[in-house]
C-alpha cells in the first residue's frame, strides 16, 4: 500500500482482533505495547514469582519476539480508525493515475473479511475507502469527470470465478503483457452505498468451507479492483 508523508511505496499494519472464548482463558500469545511496536509470545513479568516458575518447569519458555510495523491496531481499535490510519491515504495517489493496491493477509479466523468488509452495522476498510473516494470525486467534479467501474472476483484451488456476476470458471490470459480475465464483469455504483450492496452480494458467492477456527470460513483469495477514468471538463 502507499505510504502517506514518505518515500517508501510499501506500508505494512498489524490488527489484533479481540480474543474469543476459548483464547481468553488460555495465555495471551501478543502483546501491543504501542501504535508501531508488539510483542509475540511476551514474557509472563507481570505473574507471581513462584507461579512463573512453576510454568517454567510445565511449559516451554516463550519466544518474547519483538515485531515494529509501520502502524499496530490493538483489539479496541474501530474500523474507521483503521481506514483512517490505512487506505485514507491512497485516495489522492489513485486520482493521480499511480496503481495502488491493499492486501489483507493472514490465518483463517484472522479477522481479514470483518476488516475489509465489515458488515451492514460496521461496514469496513473496502467501504469507508470508496466513501472517501466518492466524497474526493464529488469535490473534484467542476475540475474532471470520473468514471468508476469495480469488478470483484475469486480464486479457489487454481479456478478464477466472477462474484459479482457468477457464470462458471473463467480463464487468465497474457494481453501484451497485461494479465486479464476473459468475461469478467464490470459494474458502475452510482454511489458507496450501491458499492457496499455490491459487496454483499459478491461475498455470499464465495465459496465457503467451515473450520475449526472459523465457522464461515471463505478458504478462497477474494481480489476487489477499482478502475477510474478521468476526462478535464
């Protein structure tokens, strides 16, 4: 992702999602210490001396990694908040005609769908990045006209589906060195809540197989592509 302020072209944040059940009653595997710096697999400092040394004869010593990234969510952390910290600063280099891109990585149950979609009651990244996008278009429109089309698709065990309109497997082909999917469809929102409909829509198409750590599971790469042509008035 761009970075804001700086020179650098990649910028790496780390969200922590809140604990489920199960995890809060076991020991606490990472530890924010602050906006830019965690710890995985802390020490236990804060125990009672004889109870550290108990578990040290029981358990394994922990690793006590120290990890600093460009920004650290903790689990309190809002999804506006990690917009605001994130993909905010994308939206000016985008109209600049410079291809940005956002990747949400991590295990299944990580928290990837929640941050970048979100839900209807707390939409997420992917949502509050296109109502920025449309608010900086709208302010824009006595300058240029822009033309916005979106295309949602997904890769699962090495076959290519559209999600926003599912017609079977489509093919990847090399267009002059370009990569493009053959018959990949391309919508036009009038506006971000059209886009978030959209969104919903392409993601109950996605191919779904529960797992121990997570229910609903997609257990496919799901790309969103945001295309805009720009004209002077």
């Amino acid at each position: 992702m761009a970075s804001k302020g700086n020179s650098n072209s990649v910028k790496v944040v780390v969200r922590v999602r809140p604990e489920n059940g199960r995890e809060i009653a076991s020991k606490n595997v990472v530890n924010v210490v602050d906006n830019n710096y965690l710890v995985f697999d802390p020490k236990e400092d804060n125990a009672p001396q004889f109870e550290r040394r108990r578990r040290q004869l029981t358990m394994r010593k922990p690793k006590d990694l120290h990890f600093a990234f460009d920004y650290v969510f903790d689990a309190t952390a809002t999804q506006e908040e990690v917009f605001t910290h994130t993909t905010s600063g994308i939206i000016d280099k985008v109209l600049e005609g410079i291809n940005c891109s956002v990747f949400a990585y991590g295990a299944t149950g990580a928290g990837k769908t929640h941050t970048m979609l979100g839900t209807e009651t707390c939409p997420g990244v992917m949502f509050h990045t296109m109502m920025a996008l449309y608010r900086k278009i709208y302010d824009l429109k006595d300058e240029v006209t822009c033309d916005v089309a979106v295309s949602y698709l997904e890769v699962y065990n090495e076959t290519i589906r559209d999600l926003l309109l599912p017609s079977g497997t489509l093919k990847m082909r090399d267009d002059r060195g370009t990569l493009v999917v053959n018959g990949l469809s391309l919508h036009k929102p009038h506006d971000a809540n059209e886009l978030l409909g959209m969104l919903e829509h392409g993601n109950k198409n996605r191919t779904q197989h529960p797992t121990e750590a997570n229910a609903t599971s997609s257990r496919s790469h799901a790309v969103f592509q945001v295309h805009i042509h720009q004209k002077p008035r």
